[in-house]
C-alpha cells in the first residue's frame, strides 16, 4: 500500500508533508493559482498551488517541475485519478475543512476521458448504466455504509444470541415459494431453479438440530413487474428459530434485531445522515404495533379505502394508509399485520389452532411498505401434506422437504426480510434501485 493519507484523516494532522490520493472533483484555474477538490473515499480537500505560466530560468530544474505541474492541473479532467505529495496547511479560511495541501509533486495515476456521461440530473435509468460513476457521489457512498453496519448490527446480534450462519444452494430442484416467479437454468440433463427464498433449506437445520440460524444471501424472483420495490435478484435476510410457541416469538427476535441495525446506524451515521438525507435516525420502540390483518382492513375500508379483493393481500396503497393510521395513533414507523388467511399464505405457514382460515404468519410494514414475511411453520407431517396438497402442490416433488419432518423436528418459525427495502425506507429513497448496489430487473442485467 502507498503511504497516502485518508482525507477524513488530515484534520487530526500537524501541519507539514503528506500525500493524499483521490479523484478530480473540480478545478478551479486562476491566473496565478489553482485550486483543485480532490475527492477519495473518505471526504474532499482543496489542494492548492501557485500556478507559474513561464519559465523564468531556464536552467532551474524546480521552475520547470512548477511549470509542468501548472499546465498538468490546467489540462485536468474531471474524475482524473491523481496522487499528490505536498505540504498540509490548516487555516480557517479554507471553506472545505478548514485546511489545504499546497501540491508539491502531482502525478495523474489514471487519466479520466473529459466528458463524464452522467450529471446530477441524469435519469435514475442513465445513473444505473454508469453505476460506477454514480457511486462515487458520496451520498451513494454512504448507502452503503450504513448497509454495511446493518448487517453488521444483525451480525452482531445473531452471535451474541448463540444464532449459527448457514449458507444455503442457490441452485435447486424445484420451486420454493410459487412456481410463477421461477428462474430456470439448465443443469446437465435436467433443468435446475434459482432458489427464491432459502425456506425450505433453513427449515432443515430445525431437525438438524443447529436450533437458531441466520442467512444473507441473494434470492431470485422471475417477478416481470417494474415496480419501485420488485428486483429479480436481491438480497434476502433470513432467520429460523427452534422451540417457538407462535409467530409471536418470531416477532420479538425481529424487533430486537432491526431495534440494534437503528442503534448502530444511528450511532455510527446519525450526523452524515442528517447531512446528506435530512434524515434523523429513530430507533424504533419496542413492541411495535401489532394489527391483525382482517382488522388492518377495516380500518383503512373505514377511512374511505377499500383493498380491491376483498379475500386479498394488503394493496401498496393499503400498506400506506395502515402506516398513516399507526404513525398517527401510536407514533411509530413499523407495524406487524398478523394472522393473513390461509388462502394468501404458502402451504408451510402454520394455520391457526380450531381456524384453518388463518395461519400464524406476519407481515412487517415500515413507512408503509412490505419488508419481511414471517410466520410459525407447519411441522406436522401429515398436516403439511394436507395443506401442500390444498395449493395444487405434489408432495411426491416435496419428498425431500416433507422428510425434515418424518424424524422428529421441533416447532420452529423464522422472517425473511429484503435488505434494499430496509435500506429504501430508513433513508426515505423513492427505489430499491437506488439501495441495491446492481440492481436487477426485467430489462436491466448490465452493469
Ligand atoms: P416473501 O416472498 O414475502 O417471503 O419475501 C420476503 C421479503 O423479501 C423481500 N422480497 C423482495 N425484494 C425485492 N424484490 C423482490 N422481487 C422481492 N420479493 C420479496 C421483501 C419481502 O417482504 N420464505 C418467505 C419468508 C419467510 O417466511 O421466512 C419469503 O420469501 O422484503
């Protein structure tokens, strides 16, 4: 590694020599001085020198360095990759940070073509054809820092709970949520599916005795819709948790891991965030609202909204009133609907004890959008098989699933929660696109 210096680290500096590394943010070329921002990963720092138009001697070497470095900066592109070694100067007056670096020796690492193909008004579309260039904003940047502390958080979270991380196939042999959002990928002499969801697969570690388990990993959805929350590929947070009574167990462990990602991100990001969105971090309280979802219905139907199907799903538009309605009667930016009827629930939701019409299932709405499915599963064999054959599913196709379950399988449940829309939501973004660091969709697999 170079011994440059981070720019985020040159305040903490005394004064004198340093090298910083970065990109060419603007230049600033005066008659007799220049002044570049320079950008890395960390912050921007002006860099400053006098500029020197002509050699006055021909024989001293140092004004021919300061008129090369001169005309250097002035031929400049945006975006140009440069090291710089100079004197770091503090001084108040300096707007960006409060100090400079007058340029000593510049040297252009990786020379950038002068046009830059995106701007700040480019389409979200034209942004994504040139990812790179769009990332290196730091407002993206950060996207993806507090990502990255997320999962940390959960992480952190899941050890400290005694949870063991499994990484389940990608590639599967048969459907594990709906067989209409299935990609298909050929395999030898057979054809092999994307793994939707790692359902059935952090089911098993329930019977095999691992008791909590926690996956990130990508799922797949051949989902053709264009919608700002809809990706085929995205990133799945998933847990599964022994020796539950109900769904109401998964939901307390959700509570408490999204209760420590806010904390960290609110510790760690809360000032940048507040810069760059406006935003100020609330760390949600504990419980949150809880609505069954028949309920959550009436009240949006009461305030002049009625869901399209009456035996349907929540709509987008009734996720949003039921968030208005819980922000406005309890303050809070989350809210459980439990209890979906079993029709709009998959075969291996537990239904409700003395009511098959309901299962013991969730679904986690914040700022008025779908985040997470959670539920209690069916463990009893014979119960499952029932309600596999109910939805039109085979269960000869679901021997290997149907298995977990012959050999002795505590009750057990879990959450599986799509990381861009925690993301979109907390930072008030308008798309997943802008969360998800190479977003998929029906007419997007470039870059
Ligand atoms: P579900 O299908 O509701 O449940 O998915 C869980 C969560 O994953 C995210 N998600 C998506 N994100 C982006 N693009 C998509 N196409 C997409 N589809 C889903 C959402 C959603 O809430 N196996 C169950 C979970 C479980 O019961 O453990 C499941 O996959 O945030």
């Amino acid at each position: 590694m170079s011994e440059r210096t981070l720019v985020k680290n040159l305040a903490a500096l005394e004064d004198g020599p340093v090298s910083v590394s970065g990109w060419v943010e603007t230049v600033r070329d005066q008659k007799k001085v220049q002044f570049v921002v320079l950008r890395d990963e960390s912050g921007a720092v002006q860099l400053v020198n006098p500029a020197v138009r002509e050699l006055v001697d021909d024989d001293d070497p140092e004004s021919a360095t300061k008129l090369a470095t001169t005309e250097a900066i002035s031929a400049l592109a945006h975006g140009s990759f440069l090291t710089v070694t100079g004197a770091l100067k503090h001084d108040e007056r300096v707007k960006l940070g409060g100090l400079e670096v007058r340029i000593g020796a510049l040297e252009v690492v990786s020379e950038s073509l002068p046009e830059t193909p995106i701007a700040a008004d480019s389409s979200l579309d034209k942004r994504l054809d040139w990812r790179f260039l769009d990332l290196r904003n730091p407002k993206q940047n950060l996207i993806f820092r507090v990502q990255t502390t997320i999962e940390h958080a959960f992480r952190q979270y899941w050890i400290d709970n005694d949870f063991i991380e499994i990484h389940t196939p990608k590639l599967m042999a048969s459907a594990s949520e709906s067989r209409a959002e299935l990609f298909e990928v050929g395999y030898f002499e057979t054809t092999a599916y994307l793994a939707q969801s790692p359902q059935f697969f952090k089911q098993m570690a329930q019977p095999a005795g691992f008791g909590k388990v926690f996956e990130i990993g990508p799922a797949f959805r051949a989902d053709p819709s264009f919608t700002s929350r809809h990706a085929t590929e995205f990133t799945s947070v998933d847990a599964e948790i022994s020796w539950i009574e109900s769904h109401e167990d998964v939901m307390a462990l959700h509570e408490e891991l999204l209760v420590a990602a806010f904390t960290a991100v609110k510790e760690k990001h809360g000032e940048a965030l507040k810069e760059h969105f406006d935003l100020d971090v609330v760390v949600p309280s504990r419980p949150f609202p809880r609505i069954p979802l028949a309920e959550a219905k009436r009240i949006v139907g009461e305030r002049g909204y009625e869901i399209p199907r009456a035996d349907d799903d929540m709509d987008p538009e009734g996720e949003r009133r039921i968030a208005a309605y819980v922000k406005e009667e309890f303050g809070h930016d989350f809210v459980f609907l439990t209890d979906y009827a079993s029709s709009i629930r998959p075969f291996y939701h537990m239904r409700h004890e003395g009511d098959s019409s309901l299962t013991n299932s969730y679904d986690l709405i914040f700022n008025g959008v779908e985040i997470s499915t959670g539920a209690q599963r069916e463990h009893r064999v014979d119960v499952l098989i029932e309600q596999a054959r109910e939805k039109g599913l085979e269960p000869e196709e679901l021997e290997f699933y149907l298995d977990f379950f012959r050999y002795g399988v505590p009750p057990h449940g879990g959450f599986g929660m799509g990381l861009a829309r925690v993301l979109m939501l907390l930072l008030g973004e308008q798309s997943i696109r802008e969360t998800t660091y190479l977003f998929r969709g029906p007419t997007r697999l470039l870059p």
